[in-house]
C-alpha cells in the first residue's frame, strides 16, 4: 500500500500538478480521423481537466484550440467552419487552425482589433489514423519509431473508448500479466478463425494451444521486470510442462502506454490518457506483421460495444457491466460478455473514479505495477526540477526507438529470451514493413 499522498501523486492531472505537469511533456491521442469523417468537422476535447476545440479546416489540416472564445467566452465547440477557420457563432470572430484571429466582423471598418488578438493554439500530429496533440508550455518532444507509427496504413488500425476512472488504475491492467488468467477466463476455447478481431481469442506461436486454454490452466506465471530504455519490458512464463514453456513479452512505453501481443500474428499499442481525474479515453493502434487489417470488420465489431459519438460503453456501471449469472457459471469467469475491453473496464471502474492505495495489498504477481510508481515518482520529481523526463525524445534520439518487441509463443528450447527475440526477428522479416528493433 502507499500513503494518500502518494497516491495524490500519481493520480491527480489538473493544471500545476506534479503528475498532469509530467504528462504535459508528451504528444496526447485526443480523437480519431474516424471522428471527422461525416459532417461535423468540430469536436469537444477535455483533457487533463482542461477544456479545448479540435476542428478540421477547409483544406484538411487539423487546430487544437482553447474552448471559449477570447471575446466574450461562448464555447467554440459549437463553431461554425468557414472560410479557412472556425468561426464563433457569437459575434462571429474567425480563428485559423493556428490560433490568428482572422476576423472581428462586428468591429467599425477599419479596425485593428483582430490585429491584437490570437486565440491559445496547440500543436497536432496525425499519425496512423489518431491525432495527437501537445499542451506542454513548451517544444514538443519527437515521435519514436514504434511499429504501430511505422507500419503502413494498410496494417493498422485505432479505435477509442470511455472509461469512467482514473488514468493510472486504468494503465496498471496493463502491467499486471497475472490478471489474465482469472479475468479474461473462457470456459470453452472458440475456434480462432471465428474470432477476428478478438483478443485472445487465437492460438500461440509455434503451438496450437489457444491463448485462452494457456492463461486458463497455467494460473501461476513467473513474472519478470526489466528496467529499458523505453520504459519497462515484462517477460511472463507459464510452464507447461518439463519441456515447454509459454512465453509473453509485454511491454510499457513511458508515460502511458503499453505494447502487448494480441495473436501471433497483431499486436496492441494502447495509450490512457486522462480526461480529467475521474475519467480516461483508452486509445489503441493495432498493428498487423502479416496481412493487412480488415478496419471495416474491426470498426464494426468495436462500435457494437462503445458507439458513437462518445464511445461510451454500453455495459457500465449503470448497468452492472451487463453482469449475467448464468453465463458467470457456464461461459466466462466474469460474467460480462466476451469482450475483455469490458473485463478490464469492471476491473477499473469498480475500484471507484480514484483507486484508494492505501487500502491494497500487492504480491509478488505485482511486481510491474510496483516498477512502474517507482519510475513514474523518478520521472515526477525529474519534471518538477526542470529536468526532461524519460522518452521525451530529440529529433536524433526519436528513430533509436523501435518496436518495442511484444511476443507471445510457446518455448522448448529452454532458452526463453533467444527464442524470443529469434521469433520476433522471424516475423519482422516476413513482415511487408517489419525491420531490426533496438535491443
């Protein structure tokens, strides 16, 4: 357990906080290019308890902007997109993607107002059909070159989804290989050619066994922490039997962001970013080292689950998370639907919008979680000296950072780590875009 100060710490985002000052340092997902793809080129965007505008221009190009409109304050998510901005439908003032003030209509002819005003602008990137944005005070950091950024468009795809809870219980699902067995339980294993799209769902590398079965009867695994230069890298085992071993390489990508094997064949970057302290989007790249991706199939299975235009979730605390007593004895460990996006939402949001730490009792199985406070505290007190916190990336430093390997196969050579790194050396030369990744 930690104190509440602590815990105040690393949960608390707002504007002059220890945590929120850190993350302010990084690029932040905050929608999806889905998002602007009907009618409406104008979305609200909180994060981390602030309020902004993301809205497309006229000639595609994205402008993150303060809310309220610097002449009375009218909300600006509500504007009008014309003639190369967004106009406030107030008085009519016209702010470009960069923050100038282009037009202040109701002013005398000849006035020079507009001249003295700009509106609060931020910088944003679209990468792999997510646009990120920076509200740090100052120049954003570079982009690593992670596989979901480096993969052709054909071979990726992102989705978004609403939790109502703190960021950091949120990411700490991420770390924690244990939970899988219990959790993300299926008392019968789907064939995994019927399972598009599905997280462990499919079979293993170098094995038929199904994820499922392995995380099913192996409920004991020998879990790893190793400090990396992007983070942390988690190596989980499962021994089989005398001669095999299964073996997960996950992975967290300071500050917020882990890389896990989703099949043999795709894997998930996933991103939590804070809403404010009570709330966080999960956004996730999937990334294929085989065939392209299927986004009409894998949008569609997803929206079944958190629809438009929020991606709130349709199983929530409201409703129990759809909990089921009958399929709780005969289907799933948990009894709420096969969608382990959903497992892992109950699994947070019942913890309450802010986990209490100081009541919890960490074991052995948590070693991850316990690596990353250490190393977010490190990084807190890093920021708040004026120091850059790790992964916020030079331009010379950002293509150093590839990958990171995530893997997840069955072993019987006994050396688990060469086996490893050899498969994943083995798939990224198969791959149509696959290349080395740094050690």
């Amino acid at each position: 357990m930690i104190s509440q100060k602590q815990n105040d710490l690393y949960t608390r985002v707002g504007p002059g906080t220890p945590a929120g000052t850190l993350l302010r340092h990084y690029w932040q997902p905050v929608a999806l290019t889905d998002e602007f793809e009907g009618a409406r080129k104008v979305k609200a965007v909180r994060l981390f308890g602030e309020n902004f505008v993301l809205f497309q221009d006229e000639d595609g190009c994205y402008g993150l902007l303060d809310r309220d409109c610097p002449h009375r304050g009218a909300d600006l998510a509500f504007g009008r997109r014309e003639q190369g901005g967004l106009r406030c439908p107030f008085h009519g003032w016209l702010f470009a993607a960069d923050g100038t003030c282009l037009e202040t209509p109701a002013e005398p002819i000849g006035s020079q107002l507009c001249k003295n005003i700009r509106q609060k602008a931020y910088p944003v990137e679209v990468h792999a059909g997510v646009i990120f944005a920076y509200v740090g005070a100052d120049e954003p950091p570079a982009f690593p070159e992670l596989d979901c950024f480096t993969a052709p468009d054909s071979h990726t795809f992102a989705f978004k989804g609403l939790w109502e809870c703190n960021w950091l219980q949120s990411l700490e699902v991420g770390m924690d290989p244990a939970h899988a067995s219990f959790l993300h339980r299926f008392f019968e294993d789907d064939d995994p050619e019927q399972s598009y799209g599905k997280q462990f769902r499919s079979t293993t590398i170098d094995s038929d066994l199904p994820i499922t079965k392995v995380l099913r009867d192996y409920d004991r695994p020998e879990i790893s922490v190793e400090t990396v230069k992007h983070g942390l890298r988690l190596s989980t085992l499962r021994r089989i039997d005398e001669t095999h071993t299964h073996v997960r390489i996950t992975n967290i990508v300071f500050p917020q962001t882990f890389v896990i094997p989703m099949s043999p064949t795709v894997t998930i970057t996933q991103w939590h970013v804070p809403v404010d302290d009570h709330n966080n989007y999960w956004f996730t790249l999937f990334t294929s080292f085989d065939a392209p991706v299927d986004k009409a199939t894998m949008r569609a299975q997803r929206l079944e689950t958190y629809p438009e235009p929020d991606y709130r979730p349709l199983r929530n605390r409201a409703n129990n998370w759809g909990h089921d007593l009958e399929e709780q004895a005969t289907a799933t460990y948990l009894g709420m639907g096969f969608d382990i996006n959903i497992h892992d939402q109950w699994a947070c949001e019942s913890q309450g919008p802010i986990q209490d730490r100081t009541r919890e009792h960490l074991g052995t199985s948590d070693k991850g979680i316990i690596a990353y406070r250490r190393l977010l505290a490190a990084e807190i007190a890093k920021a708040e000296k004026g120091e850059p916190p790790l992964m916020r990336l030079s331009a010379e430093e950002a293509p150093t950072y590839k990958g990171p390997v995530s893997f997840d196969g069955v072993d019987s050579s006994g050396d688990t780590e060469t086996y490893w790194r050899a498969g994943d050396a083995k798939r990224r030369a198969a791959a149509p875009w696959g290349g080395p990744v740094e050690a």
